[in-house]
C-alpha cells in the first residue's frame, strides 16, 4: 500500500503493529484448535452486551449494544501499548465502571442526560470565579491536557496515550459529579458547570472519534 501511493504521491498511513492479542485460557493457537475468529468474537461480544444491557433495563436497543460491544473490543485492545501482549478479558472489557470503553461511554451518557433535564440553552456569559471547588480545577486542567496527548500520540504512532488520557478524564469528571452539584446550584455556579461539563462531553466525543468509538446519547 506504501509502495502504491508513493507512486501516486500520495501520502501514506504509518502502520501499527500490535503484539498477541491472549485469552485468559492463554495463546490462541491453530494447532491446538484454540484459534478465535475475528467475526465470531465480535459476536459474542455482542452477545454479551445485550445481555448486561438487559440486566440493567430490561431491554436492548440493538445499535446501542453494537455500539458498546464493538467498543468494548476496541478499546481493550488500543489501551494497551502495541509493544505489548493484550489479555483480553471479557468482564474487564465490557464493565460499565473501571477502566473500559462502556466507561467512557457512560461518562458521556451521564453528561447528555444532565444537559438533557437543563432544558435550556447553557449561558456562555460564565463567571468562572463561580468555580472554586477542588473537583472543578482538577476536571478544568484535565480538560486542557487533551491537545497534549493527541499530539504526543501522533509523533510516537501510540494510540494508548489517548486512551489512558481519556480515562484520567472519565474518572476526573465522575469525581466532579459525585461531590459537585449542577442543576441545583445557584445560577452562575450552575451556568459554570454546565458548561464546564458541556466541553467535557465535547473532549469525550473527540476522543471517542480518534479510537473510532461511537458516542451514546444513552445508555
């Protein structure tokens, strides 16, 4: 592919080579009839996520389950650095909590679902002064690192940077909402934090995009 679009003066893709990807059985291995195909995996991937999806609702919605299935594959596999063996695990990769896609995902999804009940359009005349809670620095500065890493992750061909990024900032922003309130807050400390995690979704979707994981509204 190099070769071809060199002579079409093109420019080029820089490949990513990956180490083995392992079950926790260990090594797939043709010859000892443990091999995985690609296609049936992600089927049981999905599988799986309709079934903790209707665990927690009572029914399944068939793109939101793909869309957690398939990230949760994803990001089990980038989230580690390509040198590296990947161990995949199924109850680790597909956990709404702790460090997965579906993580990510629900981080977003809470987000949607405050600016969902707001109603209104967030005021963008913000008094930032209004900020002064340790959670709203922390979730402030996390948010400004993301340029950093994508650039670092570009020059070193190393897409695990913004995955673990992504997760500093999921984690940032569930310490933020669990100790801050939001819609009950008098309106410049309101109108602040909702636009605080307004950007924060914006960053979440970014991220989501560059490890080619689709953003839920709800889940």
């Amino acid at each position: 592919i190099k070769a071809a679009l060199t002579l079409l003066k093109k420019p080029f893709p820089t490949p990513i080579h990956y180490s083995f990807i392992l079950l926790q059985e260990g090594k797939m291995s043709t010859r000892k009839g443990t091999l995985v195909l690609a296609e049936d995996f992600m089927k049981e991937a999905l599988k799986k996520a309709k079934a903790e999806i209707k665990k927690r609702h009572g029914k399944v919605n068939e793109d939101t389950a793909k869309a957690i299935a398939y990230g949760a594959v994803k990001f089990a596999i980038i989230r580690v650095s390509p040198e590296k063996n990947v161990t995949f695990q199924w109850d680790q990769a597909l956990a709404f909590e702790g460090d997965s896609g579906p993580y990510l995902q629900y981080a977003y999804a809470r987000i949607s679902s405050i600016l969902s009940k707001h109603k209104e359009k967030i005021n963008e005349d913000i008094n930032w002064q209004s900020l002064a809670d340790h959670e709203d620095f922390e979730l402030v500065k996390t948010l400004g690192q993301f340029p950093h890493f994508v650039t670092q992750a570009t020059q070193q061909h190393k897409p695990h940077l913004i995955a673990t990024y992504m997760l500093e900032l999921a984690k940032k922003f569930n310490e933020f909402y669990h100790s801050s309130p939001i819609l009950k807050e008098q309106e410049s400390i309101r109108d602040a934090r909702l636009y605080l995690i307004s950007c924060t979704k914006d960053i979440l979707a970014k991220g989501l995009n560059l490890l080619g994981i689709k953003a839920i509204e709800k889940m």
